[in-house]
C-alpha cells in the first residue's frame, strides 16, 4: 500500500503543479483538465509498471472486500462515492468535497479491513485523517489568499490530497519495515 500511496502522490502532485504552471497562459477550457489527466495517468502507469512486483500484494488486499456484508459494502461505497455524488449540487463546493470523499474513503476502508479482514494500514487511515483535516486549510487559503479563485482552489485540495498520500505512503512504508 505505501508504494500504491507514493504513486498517487506523485502523479497527483506532479499533474498539479504542471497544471499551476499553465495556468497563466489562458488556454482553452478543456486544455487544463486534459493535461492534467494525461499527467497523471502516464506518470501513476510508469511507476505501477516500475513497482508492478510490489503492487501484487494489493491485489489479495481488494479481494478480501468481496468477502464483506453487503451492509460493509454499501457503507464503504457511500462514504467514497456520497461526497463525490454531492459535487453536481455544490458545485462551488467541489475542492472541499473531494477531501471529504477521499478521507472518508479511506477511514471507512481502513476500518472495514480491520474488522472484517484484520488488516491494518495505518497509512491509509492517515491519508483519511489528513484529507478531512485539510478541509478547513483549503477553505482558508482559497478564501483568504486566492480572494476565493475557481481557478485555484481545485488546485490546491489536489496538492493537499496528493501530500496526504505522500505521507500515507511514507508512514505505511515505515511501519511495515
């Protein structure tokens, strides 16, 4: 999972600060979010293809889910999905909503594996923590600093979901070695 998580982190990170640097040259709409994705997509494949090997692991990790209740499935699929299903409705709410989908995810995730399979992965708990608790900083510095900017406050929930992976993926690794 630490690998998993540092991927994520870079793809995330990198994808965003390539996006920040384009942003002063007024490109048509759909550029930004299409170099984003490709950003992102080429650089998590690259590292998933390098780390492939330590990535297995997390193949059985995922197959234990499908043992879960149904009652543990539907939870965990809202607790993802229910933040991001809210997006159409607030959708000035977007960056804020995507943290909270991400840290309630990943709490949830956490401890469904703990209950059901007696996994633990106190990364990915961490990554849950981190990502609600940034919800606050984000409204802070898109309100305060960036004066409330459409533009830039996807950008910085992004960079602030990306270092909650990072650390996630830091933390797994050293509490597994």
């Amino acid at each position: 999972m630490g690998i998993l998580f540092l991927i994520i982190f870079a793809a995330i990170t990198s994808a965003t600060i390539l996006d920040w640097t384009i942003l002063p040259y007024n490109l048509p709409p759909y550029a930004s979010p299409t170099i984003w994705w490709l950003t992102f997509v080429i650089i998590s494949t690259t590292l998933a293809i390098h780390f492939r090997l330590a990535l297995l692991p997390l193949r059985n990790r995922m197959k234990t889910s499908l043992s879960w209740p149904m009652s543990a499935k539907l939870v965990n699929g809202l607790c993802w999905a229910g933040p991001f299903a809210l997006i159409p409705v607030f959708q000035s709410m977007y960056p804020y909503l995507v943290l909270l989908g991400i840290g309630a995810g990943n709490i949830c995730t956490y401890n469904l594996l703990m209950k059901y399979s007696h996994l633990s992965n106190k990364g990915q708990y961490l990554v849950g923590i981190l990502s609600i608790s940034f919800i606050p900083l984000a409204l802070i510095v898109n309100y305060t600093i960036f004066q409330n900017s459409l533009e830039l406050a996807p950008l910085v929930s992004r960079l602030l979901i990306g270092i909650a992976y990072g650390v996630g993926g830091l933390c797994t690794l050293l509490f597994n070695h």
